[in-house]
C-alpha cells in the first residue's frame, strides 16, 4: 500500500477510495485430545481475544510455525506416497478417536486429525456388510507450509482436517432449515461518515494527500461487524471463511500481489474508467462449483464433480445514508474478474492455502448433506456418534477467538470523481442444492469395489 501512495501522493484532483468492507453468507474443537489447534494465525489473519481481526504479523506467524513444526509429525510409509485414491473409513476415524481418548492419549494421531493426507472428497461410498461409509479422494503426505498450513508434500494443497468434517457433519440440518452464514458489513454511519470527508476531498481544488486522507478514511468509515449464523461463532470452521473472503478482496483490490500469472487486481482493471458511479459497488461472493452428482444405480457409491468453487458477482447501490440495496444487475469489469478468478481457482489453491481450504469445506458440506438426504448412515448401519452427535461425543469441536469486527484497507486510483468503491461480498455455500442433481453412472461402482477389501481390514485408511 505504501507504494500506491508513493504513487499518487500528488495528486490533482480527489481520489476513488476502495474500502475493504465485506457482507458475506459463509458454512462455516474447546481441545479435547490436544488436536493442535491453535488461537493463532490462519490464512493470514489474526483475531484477537476482543474479536478483531487483523493482518497476522510476522512474529506470531513464525512463532506458530516453528511450534508446528516441532509437534506435526509427517506421514510415514504407504500414508507418505502420493496417490490418487485414499479411502478413508468413517467407522474407523470414529473407533481410532474413541480409542485415543480412552487410552488417554495426549493428542490425536495426526493421521486422524489430517484424514490421512485426503485432500479432497471424490467419492462416498457405503458398504452394509461392513457397516460403513468410506470418503474417498487424491490424498499423500503432509508438511507445515510457511504459512503455517498442513498441505500435501508434493501438491502444495491443504489436506482435510477432521474438526472441519465434525463441523460440516454436526450442523448439516442448520445448513438446510435455516443455512450456515456469516456477514461482514460496513455501517450506515460509517458509510456516511466516509462520504461527507470524500465530498471534503472532492471539493478541496485538487489538494488531496493520500498519506493523510487514507488513515481519515480509515477512522471515518470503521470497523466492520461479523455476524456468524447456524455454525459456532468461534469454529475453525468459521475462521476459515472469513480468512478466504478476506484474501479475497485484498487481491481485488490490488492490496495484496495476486500470486498466480494473469490475474490482475481490480483496481487494475478498472484504473482507466471514466464511468464509474459513485453510489454503485461490485459485491463478489464465492459459491459452489459442481456438476450433477453421479451415482451408481444401487445408491452405494457416488462421484462429486466439479471444480467446487466458483466467483461470483451483483452490482450493489448505497445511498447517502449508507444503506445498501442490491441491483440484480452486475458490472461487466467485476464479472469480467470474477471470470479469472473462477478461472484460476485450481492454481491459486496451490499457492493460497485458504482458498484449498475452502474447498475442502465446501466437499465436506456436500458430502453431510448427501449422507443426510439419502439416508447413508442408516442404510450402512454406520454408527459415527464421536463424529455427528455433540451430546453423546465427548470429542468437542476446539474453539478459537470468535471474529467479531474487520478493520477497513483502503486502495486509491487517480480519478476527478472522489467517490467510495466498496468491495463486499463473501462466501455462499449452498450443499442442499448442489444435491439436488444428481444422475446414474454405474462407472463409479468400479470404485467402489476398490475398497471392499481394505474396508473389511478394520484400517480406517487405504491407498
């Protein structure tokens, strides 16, 4: 930021301000078995025990990842090898956390608290006989990135985490009676607090210095409230939602280098438009990207396709006193970022570890909601209660620092208009739906057959 206000410090004329303020629907363990939670940084953000959220400084970052470092152990033998089918058994996740925690163990196995390296959800597949459901996707071994994620060694990706799958598993009826969500939202007053100082800066005769009018802007606008619904306020599951919405803004706007070739900011795109509103805003949400689910004609194997993730975009207009109404329209420059950005998703996963972890959450909420739907735990006779029932279980999901308020980021682009661009948005993850298409392909069945075997083992993880 510092270098865009090198930039334009002199400034001519008023400037277009984009604030960073969010409005966003989102899904979204205290420790029990010591599973290496931690009230730190996640996806490079930090929240305080006040609730704010803030950049993750580099202190705390590094200090989280060498105490990661020291307690993650890597994954061993045929866990360690890349491959493209990993099975992992639900009946077994549930019997190797019972015997931790009868066993008194310190911590979860990390195998059981990484899924064994899964790395997405491809396949759910139910055995009666064995009494058992197995999620099935590419898994491999695990490391601590810099960043302080758990990713596969060779892909860079994040690996399923178990309190994520406890949470999507548990709260897979809020998702459909009353959804999962999360916003972010600017105020009214800070809305009308930021345009009377724009209109300040407008009228001045071109005197505007951006080293000054970005921290009063800052002031005037004010933080943002999160309101989290459906899910626990203080979930990992949530963090990580407001971590990926928050990412994403900031490469909007050109806060943050985008880190992945042909995805410019925003804010580049649209630097020399001349037509630009000042009570209209792109709002930016990312949803569900699949295709119709594919099913064997026996309902005992099924096939999740599709990207995942998806970006989105609706224009939005705020008037004086603040107050947002959605347009039904959308801008062509914000879907055209959108486009990219949907676009680029696969390979900003590898380089951004949020935006895989997002993913990874969306495949979990699809997969709860598929169990729900079709009734998988009781036509397998799978009984999983240390996974989706919170009062039987005594495995509690670990809580971590509920974010409550967002600091506002501020870009600036040289223009005679002195408006406020806000970027809002979120996440929208609509699993019930994503389930309602679905159509027969017995090819999946194949898959399924893989698993019988290593299913009857007793091992709650196969290559």
């Amino acid at each position: 930021m510092s270098s865009q206000l090198s930039r334009h410090n002199r400034l001519a004329s008023a400037a277009t301000a984009l604030v960073l303020a969010f409005s966003f629907v989102v899904l979204t363990t205290t420790e029990s078995v010591g599973q290496l939670i931690r009230n730190g940084a996640v996806g490079g953000i930090d929240i305080d025990p006040q609730g704010f959220v803030r950049d993750a400084d580099a202190a705390s970052t590094k200090a989280l990842l060498e105490e990661l470092r020291d307690e993650i152990k890597p994954a061993e033998g045929a866990m360690a090898v890349p491959t493209g089918l990993r099975m992992v058994s639900l009946r077994g996740l549930n019997n190797a956390i019972k015997d931790a925690m009868q066993n008194n163990l310190s911590q979860l196995p990390e195998s059981v608290q990484f899924l064994a390296g899964l790395q997405r959800i491809q396949y759910v597949l139910v055995y009666p006989e064995q009494n058992d459901i197995v999620l099935a996707g590419p898994g491999e071994g695990w490391k601590v990135k810099e960043d302080g994620n758990v990713v596969g060694i060779t892909t860079g990706r994040p690996v399923l985490r178990l309190d994520n799958l406890i949470t999507a598993l548990r709260y897979v009826d809020q998702a459909r009676q009353v959804g999962i969500s999360c916003s972010i939202d600017p105020t009214e007053e800070g809305f009308q607090r930021a345009n009377v100082l724009m209109n300040r800066a407008r009228q001045s005769g071109g005197n505007v210095n951006l080293r000054t009018l970005e921290p009063a802007l800052k002031q005037a606008f004010g933080p943002q409230n999160v309101s989290i619904t459906g899910v626990p306020v203080d979930s990992h599951f949530a963090r990580v939602m407001v971590a990926a919405d928050y990412k994403m803004k900031r490469l909007a706007m050109n806060i943050d280098a985008s880190p992945v070739r042909g995805m410019p900011s925003f804010l580049h795109m649209i630097r020399n438009a001349t037509n630009i509103r000042p009570d209209v805003n792109p709002r930016w949400w990312l949803a569900c990207d699949y295709e119709p689910l594919a099913r064997s004609d026996d309902g005992l194997a099924w096939e999740i396709r599709g990207q995942g993730v998806k970006a989105m975009t609706e224009t939005e207009v705020v008037n004086e006193q603040g107050q947002i109404a959605q347009t039904g329209k959308v801008d062509p420059r914000a879907q055209k970022w959108a486009d990219i950005m949907t676009e680029k998703y696969t390979e900003l996963t590898e380089k951004t570890a949020v935006f895989g972890e997002l993913r990874n959450i969306m495949d979990m909420c699809v997969v709860a909601a598929l169990i729900r739907k079709q009734g998988l735990f009781q036509k397998a006779n799978c009984q999983v209660p240390m996974l989706v029932d919170a009062d039987q279980s005594e495995l509690e999901i670990a809580k971590w620092h509920a974010p409550k308020q967002i600091a506002p980021h501020c870009s600036f682009l040289r223009t005679n208009k002195g408006i406020i661009v806000t970027a809002s948005g979120g996440i929208q993850i609509e699993s019930w739906q994503t389930i309602d298409q679905e159509r027969m392909d017995n090819a999946v069945k194949s898959i399924w057959s893989k698993g019988v075997e290593g299913n009857s083992s007793g091992e709650f993880w196969w290559n």
